[in-house]
C-alpha cells in the first residue's frame, strides 16, 4: 500500500492571501492528481501530472510534481472565494495496471470574502 | 459533452431495503470504479471493472454487488442497506495515457439516506 500523506487538513484563509498544500509518499507514482470536491458534488479533476519535476499552470493554480515522483504540492495564488472546497491529491502507483488512485486525506480549503 | 452520469443523484431507502444506484459513460474507457465516501474524508475504493473482469476490494462488505452490463453501464447494489452505508457514492472511470499514467473522471455522486 502507498501511502500519500496530504497537509493541512484544514486551511481557512482571507481573500487575496496565497496557499500551498502538499501531498507526500515513499513511494514512486507513475502519474498524479489534483481534485477540487464541492459539498455534495463528485471530485473534478484539475490536473494530472506524470512527469518528476513538471510544473503545470491553471490560472492561479499551480501544479508540481516532484523530481522523484513521490510528492507534490498545489499553490494558489491571491485565493478567492471560489477556491473553496475539498482538495484532494491522488496517486496511480508505478506497479499498478489499472489505474487504481491512492487518496491523501484532503484538504478542505476555506477562504472568506 | 463526454462525461460520468450518475442517477438517481438522491436516494432515500429504508433499513434493509435492497437499493441499486447506477452509471453511465460517455467517455468509453474501459475501467469503471465504485467508490464510498463519508462526510469530507476521500473516497474508499469499493469495486472496479477493467472491462469485464470485476476485482472487489478486499475490505468490501459482501453486502455490496455491483454489475456491468456493458461498456457504458454499471450498477451498484446494496442487498440490505444498513445506517452506516449512508454516504456518497460515487462512480468514476478511468483510461490510460501511456506510460503507465492514467487519468480518473468522477460522476457527481448518489446521495443515500438509510432510514
């Protein structure tokens, strides 16, 4: 089992003010994701990442794979309200043959107008 | 647009009435899942299907069944839903980049209410 261990578990932040959540594990992952999760909604995905050291832009978001491949983190910056929500890193293993996602415990994001 | 399509997206059932959620795909992939999720924690793989071939998590109930009928269709059926099944479920699919990635889409979810 891999285990991906995400921080914080709880972020409460004021408009305007910048962000980083990190996920880490021991182990190798052959690609990795980001998923924003809405109360009473399925996670969207964000972005997938594959190769170590990638960096990836969507908008003020942004996406970093680590040069191992067995971290990431995920920096917002100048949060908006919008930005609220379950943030969640999942991993696809490097032996897995099925896609089968690791979940970090996520982290619920808070920003206040 | 392709996507993951959930019905119903509420469901109200009653102690030990058997209860049947279910997908759809639009996107074709070959790999649909099955997951449970309780108030913000991440979801808990339950099943998969990589095409026709079922694997169940080892931790799953044998409460829970599940169907695939063809590509595009899968069901989840809890045969005596008990209150602590109440939660989210949630059906994805998934395809292969190459290389090894894979990339995972999530339908918006049931809600199920045990009364």
């Amino acid at each position: 089992t891999q285990l991906l261990e995400q921080s914080p578990q709880f972020l409460s932040i004021q408009e305007g003010e910048n962000l980083t959540v990190y996920c880490n594990s021991s182990s190798v992952f052959s690609s990795l994701q980001w998923y924003r999760q809405e109360p009473g909604e399925g996670p969207v995905l964000l972005v997938t990442v594959v190769t170590g050291g990638e960096v990836k832009k969507l908008k003020r978001l942004t996406f970093q794979f680590g040069d191992a491949r067995k971290d990431s983190s995920l920096h917002i910056t100048a949060a908006q309200p919008g930005d609220t929500g379950l943030y969640l890193c999942a991993g696809v293993g490097s032996t897995d043959s099925w896609g089968k996602l690791q979940f970090g415990a996520g982290t619920q994001v808070v920003v206040t107008p | 647009d392709a996507m993951v399509i959930q019905n119903p997206r509420y469901q109200v059932t009653q102690f030990g009435k058997p209860v049947t959620l279910s997908c759809s795909q639009t996107l074709n992939h070959n790999v649909m899942y099955w997951y449970q999720q309780k108030s913000s924690q991440a979801p808990k793989l339950l099943f998969h299907y990589y095409d026709k071939d079922f694997n169940n998590e080892a931790d799953t109930p044998d409460n829970f069944q599940s169907r695939r009928p063809n590509t595009s269709f899968c069901f989840l059926d809890i045969r005596s839903p008990g209150l602590g099944d109440a939660a989210m479920y949630l059906c994805a699919t998934s395809r292969e980049r190459g290389g090894g990635s894979w990339e995972q889409f999530f339908g918006p979810g049931t809600r199920l209410t045990v009364l």
